[in-house]
C-alpha cells in the first residue's frame, strides 16, 4: 500500500457547547467546552491512520505548550513522524 503525505498547518480548535442557539449578540456560559488538536490536514491524516492506511503529516506545529501538546495528540493517532517544521521559536496557532 502507497503511503499518503498530508501537508498543512495545525491548530489548537476550541469547540464550545450551548444549551440553544443565541437568539442575537451577547455573552453566553456554554454548556461544555473541548480542546482537539485540529487542521485540515492532521485531521486527514489521523483518519487514514484510523483505517490502516500508511500515513506521513508534514505541518507547522509551535514550539509552545499548545504546541507540544498538538504533536503529541497527533502521536498518539499513529501519523506523525519526522515532518514537523517551525517548531524552533514559534507559538502554535489556536482557534475558538
């Protein structure tokens, strides 16, 4: 089987729960709230690995906490490898 390459940048996602859909502008208390490593590229690499397909990301990660954390998530998939780049003094992007 080839091995697929998925290259792009990763975020830190955010995703928050509500009771029911703002009804305009305001603040809201969600009812939940869940960080995942996320981008369109790690999340198509981590769902390759899930179906046993062989997989390489390549993809800019900081070298921050959020970062560390990001590549880590990512091991954990079975995706990663070598292809980090950007690490050295650069924050990892996040997103709400």
């Amino acid at each position: 089987m080839p091995r697929i390459l998925c290259v792009g940048a990763l975020t830190l996602d955010t995703i928050f729960q509500l009771e029911q859909l703002p009804p305009g502008p305001g603040k809201f208390i969600p009812a939940q709230a869940v960080e995942v490593a996320a981008g369109m590229a790690s999340s198509a690499a981590a769902s390759i690995a899930r179906l046993g397909g062989e997989v390489s990301l390549w993809a800019s990660a900081g070298q921050d906490a959020v970062g560390d954390r990001i590549v880590a998530e990512l091991a954990a998939e079975d995706c990663c490898d070598e292809g980090w780049a950007g690490r050295a003094g650069r924050n990892a992007a996040g997103s709400l």
